[in-house]
C-alpha cells in the first residue's frame, strides 16, 4: 500500500459542507474542504476526516491527520488515492 500525504485548508462552521476547490497557488495544490463542524472539541476535524474519505472513497479509519490538528490547513496521510480524482476535486469549484 502506497501513502499518499495531502494538504488541505478547512474552513470549519461554513454553511454547505464541500470537498473541492484549490486553495492558493502553490504546488502540489491544498485541497479546500469546508465542514458545517464548528472548530470546538475537535469536531471539525472528525467533520474534515469523514468528507475527505468520502470524496475520496477511502476508509475513514484509513485517513490520518499528520500535522496541523489545531491549524487550518492540515497534511493528512491516505492511503492509494486515484491521482485523477485528487485532481478532479482540485479543480472543482464548490459553493
């Protein structure tokens, strides 16, 4: 099995939860996910690691924050994700 690490940018306490849109211009790109979770106990990061292994179609127990747990943007660690749909994602524009 091969990890992938992600960067994303979480905005937590949006009004519509969404994975997708590429935060910045830096390469390789920082994925924007936005979780109606608000910033308190953890909940937006529980919130942050069900959308992303959804988006994904990864196991959620598969998908582990390595840095950033108290930051907006955060790298997280998945494993074998299809390059196409990260990029896909990447690309979308959610509202």
């Amino acid at each position: 099995m091969v990890l992938v690490r992600l960067t994303v940018r979480v905005y937590p306490a949006a009004k519509r939860a969404g994975v997708g849109g590429r935060y910045g211009s830096s390469e390789p790109p920082i994925l924007i996910v936005r979780v109606t979770a608000p910033a308190v106990d953890g909940r937006a990061n529980q919130a942050m690691l069900r959308s992303v292994s959804a988006a994904l179609r990864v196991p959620r127990q598969s998908v582990r924050i390595v840095s950033g747990t108290n930051s907006r943007t955060k790298v997280l660690e998945l494993p074998d994700v299809d390059p196409q749909a990260l990029a896909a994602l990447t690309a979308a524009k959610v509202e």
